[in-house]
C-alpha cells in the first residue's frame, strides 16, 4: 500500500495519482549499464586469457565482480528515488511525497490553490513528462519536476477544483465566484465530496 493511500482522511478519495516519468533514471541506467559492462568485460577476460597467476585472476575476477554489483546497485538506486516519489489529486487536496529514509511531504488543500502552470521542454512533450508548479494562496508555490503525464495531473486538479459547490442540501454552480478562496467560504459555501 502506498504512503498516499495510507494517510487518506475519513471522506477522502484518491482521483488521480502519478510519479517521477522513467527519465529521472536515464542516468542512472547509464553508469549502471557501463559498470555491469565493465564488471562482466573483466570476469570474461580473468577467465578466458591464460599465463596469469593465480593471485591476479583472483584481483580480476573480485573487481569485476565488485562492478557489476556496483552497476546493480545504481540501477536498484534509480528505481529506489523514482518509486519514492509520489503525487496525488485527492477530492480535498493535492499531496506530494518524496523520499525513503527520510521524507518530505508537500500538502495543499484545493481550496488554496490558486494557479497551475505546467512546462515541458521539446523532449518532455515528446516523452510525456514535464513540471507543474502549484501556486497557493499567499504566494507559496511548489513545483514538481519530471512528473509524468502532467496535462492529465493539471487537468484532474482542475475538474476538482470546479467540481459543484454545495449550499446546506442543494448543489449549485455561481458564475463568477471563485471556487478557491475566501470568497466561496465566505457565502457559506462548500466543496461536494463526490
């Protein structure tokens, strides 16, 4: 079970969940890749090249090996920090949570957003990954970088952030009143949790 799954309040409801996009472990497949190549290079060569001595075939053997468990350990890393990361729209709020052994969680309730802007590079587009930077009331903004699919994120946030507000039993729509901020709080209204 996921960390965001764990911590919904009573009422809450999961609508739209993502990660990090499979980019952030380019990098990290990269040097991975060229240690196992590296590690498997010098096993084959300690084991098939005659006229060394024992001792130096052991050298070569425990440093190849050495490698390609080092490349696997940097790949196992990449997927460590890509899975660490997880975003989510809920009916009430928008959750990120990064790290493992140390975490870091950004909440911000719908009702204090006031802005979303979402940027993609060329690669990003062709990829499906980009940033969004959410802008809260009070100015506080928090991006987050190399989500993927970040048009869908931008627009679940968007459908919750309009869904009906609700007057005492009946649900209505007011045209021109902002559906964050004090503005709907102050007509006694609130957001419909369905």
């Amino acid at each position: 079970m996921s960390y965001l799954t764990s911590n919904l309040v009573p009422g809450e409801r999961m609508i739209y969940q993502t990660r990090l996009h499979w980019v952030v472990m380019l990098g990290y497949l990269l040097v991975g890749c060229l240690l196992i190549a590296a590690g498997a290079g010098l096993l084959y060569y300690a084991t098939t090249q005659a006229g060394f001595e024992i001792a130096t075939i052991h050298i070569l053997q425990g440093t190849g090996a050495g490698l390609f468990v080092a490349g696997l350990l940097v790949i196992l890393l990449g997927m460590a920090r890509r899975n660490a990361t997880e975003m989510a729209v809920t009916n009430r709020r928008v959750v990120v949570k990064m790290g493992l052994a140390s975490r870091r969680t950004i909440e911000m309730l719908l009702n204090k957003v006031e802005s979303i802007e979402v940027s993609e590079t060329t690669m990003g587009r062709l990829l499906g990954y980009g940033a969004i930077v959410v802008v809260g009331t009070g100015g506080s903004t928090e991006p987050f970088r190399k989500i993927a699919h970040p048009l869908t994120f931008r627009s679940r946030l968007q459908q919750q952030i309009e869904k009906p507000l609700l007057v005492g039993d009946e649900t209505v729509r007011v045209q021109g009143l902002p559906s964050t901020g004090s503005g709907a709080s102050a007509l006694g209204l609130r957001r419909a949790d369905f």
